[in-house]
C-alpha cells in the first residue's frame, strides 16, 4: 500500500489536478494500490471532507491538530493507519508532510518528497506563515526532507538548480514532473465554432484580441505587474479585451470602472474551467521576478496552451519561459510588442494537441514507474 499524503490542503481545483488526478492515474497504470491520506483543517472540516470524497471516494480524510506549527500532533493518527494498511512508501506533498511521513521511517517505510517549489522562500516572500518559529524552522526543515527522502519529484528543473545551490543536494534521487493537466483538459476539442460559442455566450465578438487571466488576484500573483501590461492594451484599442476567470475582487473592479466594455470578469467552478478558456487569444501569466516564481510550474501554463492560447509571461519563470521561446508557445511580457496579432484556428489546435501531450499524466508514466518501484 502507497499513501499519497498531504497536509493542511483544502480541495480546490489545484487539488483536484495535482492530488486527486495524481492519484487516480496510479491506480489505473500501476499494480500497486495509492491511497489518497489527507489531513484538512477542522474549519469545514466536514464540508471538505465531503468535496474530497465525492471525488475520490476512498480517500481517508482526517482533522488535522489545530495549527500548521503542531504538525508533528498528527503523527499518532498517521501510524495508526499506516499499520493498519501495511503502508511500505508514502509519497508526501511538499515539507510539512514529508516532515510527518519522515516520522515513520522506524516502521522500514520509504518516503517520496513531493517538492512543489520553493518552500522557504514562498513563505517569506507571500507571507504564506504567520507563525515565527515555524518560519524560523522552515529552511531545516526543507533541508532535511530534501537530503533525507529516498526519492523526490521536482516540479521543475530550476527546481533542482535551486535545491542544489541552497540545500546541498547533490543525489540523482529525483524525477521531473511538472504540474499536469486533468482529465477535463485533455478532452478539450479547439475549433472556430466552438470558441465563436463561448464567446458570444460572453458577449465577445470574433475580432476581439482576447486577453485571459485566470485564477487569483491575490497579492502574490502579482496584479500590478499585470494591471501595467494590460492597461496600455486596453488603451490602444477598443478591440483589445480582456476576461478575468476570477473571483470579484476590488482591484478587477478598479479596471472595470476604466474600461467597462473592455474588463469582464466571470467566476467559474473549477470543473467549468476549460470549457471557457478557449474564448481567449492569449494567456496572461505575469509574476514578479521572484524565487519562488523562478521555480514554478505554474498549472495555468499547461492549461492557457492546452486550450489554444499562446501564453504571454514573464522572464525566468521555472522552466516555461525557455520552452516558449524554444516551442513558439508563448511571448515573454516585455517583448510583446505593440502589435497584436491573433493565432490562428490552426495555430491554436497545433498548440492545444501538443501541450496535451506534452502535460498530460501518460506522458510522466515512465517518472512515476521510477517512483513507484523506488
């Protein structure tokens, strides 16, 4: 029996995608049995609960000890299932859970880390952690589980760069696999009439420069940087529009005043996502030059090219940024020019059928075997 472990994670589309798909594609491609294993905050605890379950219905889903800086609390829990499910290898999901699966290794049980990025330094630079000691252990922490897991997946290859030049790793020990799009989006059909659809349905007209942005405003996604790309856009012409698949929030609202034929704002559920995304010409993906940003594997990137967008980002974010200019699949910001220029109906299909390909779960099947057999 695998676990396949996480801490403190709420279900969300990024969960359903990175854990929930993760897990699914084990099952179904290897003979061995992946037990998703989640410990969620009391806070809707229940209602989570339920979420995760629906998706995956035999998922164990436990209350975690109240606060992130009393993860080591849960370690009773953990054992007490891990015993009961003969559990030989856990695969645990960035530093806190690895840090717990590490506790069992008394019981000859090999751990996975699942490195999602910078972990450090994500904390500090988004103040992700409020808590002072916990911040203040973070970087060991980090140290450890990377030095110390029989075998690690790296969201990219800056990634391990990043591990090598901060935390002395020096080991071979690692796969690549960067953030994979779900089941949804590789079923994703690009043709004239089907994007013409959506966008009449949004009040879009076929000529629109369509500009997407979809996810969160939150600070850390660097709004700013992306409001001084987009505002001199939306000013040059009345044809350039933009679409925030977004929740409401004051700075979109801030835009919208500017430009009210210009700015749409449409909140979708997670699952909707990729019918609309195609709506668009373009994907915006502009982050701040940050450490975290530097190692990234953005889970939008994969999803902008699967339907048919070419990706406008920044400079040095993970490895996408090299692949764009290699691939023709995206722009960086500052070297976009003043002239717009829509792909075509054929570009966006090229696009879309190898960005499938290129990030869906089969083609890492050979990673995850190395993983599995570790």
């Amino acid at each position: 029996m695998i676990f396949f472990l996480t801490v403190n994670e709420a279900p969300s589309g990024i969960f359903s995608s990175q854990v929930i798909d993760v897990v699914k594609f084990l099952n179904k491609n290897f003979e061995t049995k992946v037990r998703l294993l989640a410990f969620i905050s009391l806070r809707a605890y229940f209602a989570n609960r339920k979420k995760i379950k629906n998706e995956l219905p035999d998922a164990i889903v436990l209350p975690m000890y109240p606060k992130m800086q009393n993860w080591k609390n849960n370690k009773f829990l953990l054992s007490l299932f891990c015993s009961t499910y003969k559990t030989d290898k856990i695969i645990a999901r960035s530093v806190i859970a690895t840090k717990l699966a590490l506790t069992m290794r008394d019981k000859t049980i090999k751990v996975i880390y699942d490195g999602r990025g910078a972990i450090e330094a994500e904390w500090r630079e988004y103040k992700v952690i409020t808590d002072e000691k916990l911040l203040n252990s973070i970087s060991t922490f980090e140290k450890q589980v990377i030095l110390n897991s029989d075998y690690r997946i790296a969201v990219s290859n800056a990634l391990v760069d990043h591990w090598r030049s901060n935390f002395s790793y020096s080991g071979t020990k690692h796969v690549i696999i960067p953030c994979t799009i779900n089941a949804n989006f590789e079923g994703i059909k690009i043709s004239a009439d089907a994007i013409i659809k959506r966008r009449k349905e949004m009040g879009l007209n076929a000529q629109d420069n369509v500009f997407v942005y979809s996810g969160s405003v939150a600070g850390w996604q660097s709004f700013n940087l992306l409001s001084s790309f987009i505002e001199p856009l939306l000013e040059k012409s009345a044809l350039n529009k933009i679409v925030f698949f977004s929740p409401a929030d004051p700075n979109i609202k801030q835009l919208q005043k500017l430009f009210p034929t210009q700015v749409i704002c449409k909140h979708l559920n997670s699952n909707k996502v990729h019918e609309y995304l195609m709506v668009g010409d373009y994907g915006l993906l502009i982050r701040e030059n940050s450490i975290t940003n530097k190692v990234a594997s953005p889970l939008k990137y994969a999803e902008y090219l699967a339907s048919g967008l070419k990706v406008i980002l920044s400079e040095n974010l993970g490895d996408y940024s090299q692949l764009s200019s290699q691939k023709n699949l995206g722009i960086i910001f500052t070297k976009f020019g003043d002239t717009t220029i829509k792909p075509t109906i054929s570009e966006k299909q090229k696009i879309s059928a190898e960005a499938i390909q290129f990030f869906s779960k089969q083609n890492y099947k050979e990673q995850y075997k190395k993983l599995i057999s570790a």
